[in-house]
C-alpha cells in the first residue's frame, strides 16, 4: 500500500502543469489575447502622394522562427501613382527593407474600393529568414525604404487606424493565436481639416478626404439640404428637412424628396431657422399656414382632422366615424397632415340634420366674411327659402334631412354687408325693413310699400 501510495503521488506531480481551473484557463487565455504588444508605425515623410519610409515596431509574445511570417496590412498605402489606378505587388527578396538580416519582405499592392476606403487591402508580409529567429519579447524595428515608391494615397489620423479600418498585425507564427491585432498608434498623415481650421470643434475630420464631418444640424453640406451654403468648416447650422413642396414625380407612385425648408422657405444658416415663405408654416415649412389664422373667426386645422368634423365643408353624409384621409383606412393622401384650411366658427349648429343650418356664420377662405341675419322671403308665400329638407347643400356631396335649414342673407329683400365695419348688416330694399328685411313697409294708410 505505501509504494502504491507514493506512485499516486509522483503521478499526480507529473501531472500537475497540465491540470488546471477555469481560473487557470481564463487567465492563461486572456494573456494571449494578442500576439504583438507595442506596435506602433512611423511614416516619413507624413505627406500624402510621396513616396514615404515607413517605420513598423512590435514586440511578439512568442519566438518568431525560421520561415514564420508576420503579415501587417496597411490600408491606403499603394505602390502606384498615387491615383486610383492601383500599383505593382513587390515580390519577396525584392523589397527593400531593414535590417535585411532577419525578414524577407513582399509587398501586395491592394484594390481600390472607394475614396472611403482606398487600398482598403494592401499589406507588408515579413518573413523570418531560414537561418534565423526573434526571441519573444524582443522589440522588432522594421524599416520599408522610400526608395520602394510606395505612397499614403490620402492621410490618416488615429480614427482612421482603429480595427475596423484595417489596420492590422498578425503572425502565423508556433504559439500565437493568429489573431489580427490593431496597430496601437503611428503619425497623422496628411494635412487634414487645416484649411477648415480643425473644424472649430463641431465636427470630425476625415483625413482621407481632408473634409469636415460636422455633427448632427451642423453645416455640412448634406445633399438632404439643398439651397443652404455649404459650411465647409462646420461653421454654420443646418436648416430642418421635409418634403420638397415642388419635387417632380419620378415614379407613378413617387414624387416628392426631403429639402431644406421644403422649399418653401430660406435658410438662416447663423441660427439654422428657416424664413418660411407667405402661406407656409413649421419649423421647416412643412405645412400650409391658413391665410390670416383664420381671422380670429375659426380653427386652422389639417385635411385629415376636418375629415372628422360634420361642419367641414362641403358637407357630407358620411358619418365622422366613417370619415378618412390620409393614412387610414383605405385612402392615401401626401398633403393629409400637411395641407390645413380654415374651419369657420358659426352661432348656429352647421350640418344636414334637423335645426342645423348648411352655411355657417363665418366664411371665406380666411373666415373674414359673415353672414347676414337670415328669413324667408316675405314675398313668397307659398315656397319657405329656409327649408332645406331634401335640399343638397353646396358643393354636391350631402342631402338635408328632415327640418334641415338654409340659410337666406337678408330673405332675398335687401344687401348684405359682409366684409366692413358693420359685419354681417343687413341694407333692406325700399319697402322692406327687419333685421333680415323680413317685413314688408306699411304706409300711413296702411297699405304694404312694394
């Protein structure tokens, strides 16, 4: 039993380095996160459309070995021109690097995907030579010589070298993770916003396009806000959008595009307000004003809520509850919460039911009007001129019911004076006299003056 004992116990100190904990293994993993710390990446010159030297220094976590390679993209960087027409790749052993006697160095020219982003795919491979090798921990100095005419084809801050740009290291190398590591930092290459001044702080510059990215309402030329000026520099603020008042259709079901003050106003680019033109109203003359706000005399309201008022005009048989516009039920209309009129205010009830009248007391585009005091015509005996039972009101498109009213300026006898000082007077003919020129004159021998 005692020998057998002390076996278990030179076995398990055998196997103790390779038993670990969960703790043990997620330590150990997350120190292997990355196989190269301290990279950092120098270009000289720090100008665009030159050939540069670019300086690359890293320290592995892990022995580079004879033939291992250290694959480093950089994005933007071309051995062309300096157009968009890419370069030649440079084959292993014929680029010039330093110090030549630990890498062999190629060049692979990349694509040009777009002016956001150029090169997007160009990288450096180093390639340990077969009689050597790099402790870990070792700082690594490599040096790619102007004299290899490879070029910054547009300039990069430190936005433009986070991970998601492309920016990248990694190694194939024995104990690494292959996993591309960001480059921790390099020079600012180019001359960025300079001639912006820096973009004042309200906005981002893109060294790529040497522009300002102005923030949210600044000015920066957003197609979206046509006729503001162009703040090149962020300096100005942007109007607010809506949908263009004059857009052509350019489909059957198509026609109208975001402006700047929907065309319908200016831009005050100093306080980013727009000056809507006469008859256009919001923040960015969205929506039609009603002329004069109705005069004091109504309420200015939107195609879709008149819809639901029984005294809109023209009167209707339909119900408010079956009334729609806009976006509900079955119709689609643009200009249902952008077009708004004026519904006018009236003493009396409006409508096409009994005791309501089917014109109200104010009227007009602006409700400036009012009608007159309302009668039969004396003169009519047969016929009463105020029943509108069975009568369809102005405009076609509802009937009176039962004990429906219409309204008649003056009964017919006189003038109606609407729109001066004495709104809404009646001027009766000669013979007739009443607030509505409802009675007839009577002379002193008692006979009716017509």
């Amino acid at each position: 039993k005692k020998d057998l004992m002390m076996f278990g116990v030179k076995l398990l100190l055998l196997l103790a380095p390779l038993i670990r904990s969960d703790d043990d293994d997620e330590s150990t993993s997350s120190s292997r996160i990355w196989d190269f710390t301290e990279s950092f990446m120098t270009v000289t010159p720090a100008q665009t459309q030159t050939p540069v030297q670019i300086h690359i220094k890293m320290i592995p976590r892990m022995t580079l070995n004879a033939t291992d390679l250290v694959w480093i993209q950089l994005p933007r960087f071309t051995s062309g021109d300096g157009s968009k027409n890419p370069g030649s790749n440079i084959e292993k052993g014929q680029l010039k690097i330093g110090p030549s006697v630990y890498f062999e160095g190629e060049w692979i020219e990349g694509d040009f995907n777009s002016e956001t982003r150029p090169y997007y795919n160009s990288s450096l491979k180093l390639y340990v030579k077969g009689s050597r090798w790099i402790e870990s921990g070792v700082q690594i100095d490599v040096y790619v010589y102007a004299s290899n005419g490879i070029k910054a084809y547009c300039g990069l801050d430190m936005a433009s070298r986070s991970p998601d740009q492309g920016f990248i290291i990694r190694t194939n190398a024995t104990g690494g993770n292959n996993n591309p590591v960001p480059l921790e930092d390099s020079d600012i290459v180019g001359n960025g916003c300079a001639a912006q001044l820096d973009c004042l702080s309200r906005g981002s510059c893109n060294y790529c396009t040497e522009r300002c990215e102005c923030y949210e309402n600044l000015g920066d030329g957003n197609p979206l806000h046509r006729g503001a000026v162009v703040s090149t520099d962020c300096t100005l603020t942007n109007c607010p959008v809506g949908l263009s008042w004059s857009g052509l259709p350019w489909s059957s079901t198509e026609a109208r595009v975001e402006a700047t003050c929907s065309d319908a106003g200016l831009c005050e680019e100093q306080t980013g307000t727009c000056q809507c033109f006469s008859g256009f109203d919001g923040i960015a003359c969205e929506r039609m004003d009603c002329f004069n706000d109705c005069s004091g005399h109504g309420q200015c309201l939107t195609m879709a809520e008149l819809a639901f008022m029984d005294s809109a005009l023209p009167l209707s048989a339909i119900t408010t509850l079956e009334a729609r516009y806009g976006s509900h039920g079955k119709a689609s209309a643009w200009d249902a919460d952008i077009v708004r009129g004026c519904l006018c205010d009236s003493s009396w009830s409006v409508g096409l039911s009994l005791g309501q009248r089917q014109q109200p007391e104010f009227f007009g585009a602006d409700c400036s009007l009012r009608r007159c005091p309302s009668a039969d015509d004396p003169t009519t005996v047969v016929t009463d001129e105020t029943d509108c039972s069975n009568v369809t009101a102005p405009g076609g498109r509802g009937v009176g019911k039962s004990g429906n009213i219409c309204h008649v300026d003056c009964a017919n006898r006189g003038l109606c004076d609407t729109g001066n000082n004495d709104l809404g007077r009646c001027t009766c003919f000669s013979g007739y006299s009443g607030a509505a020129c409802e009675r007839f004159e009577v002379n002193s021998g008692g006979v009716a003056t017509l």
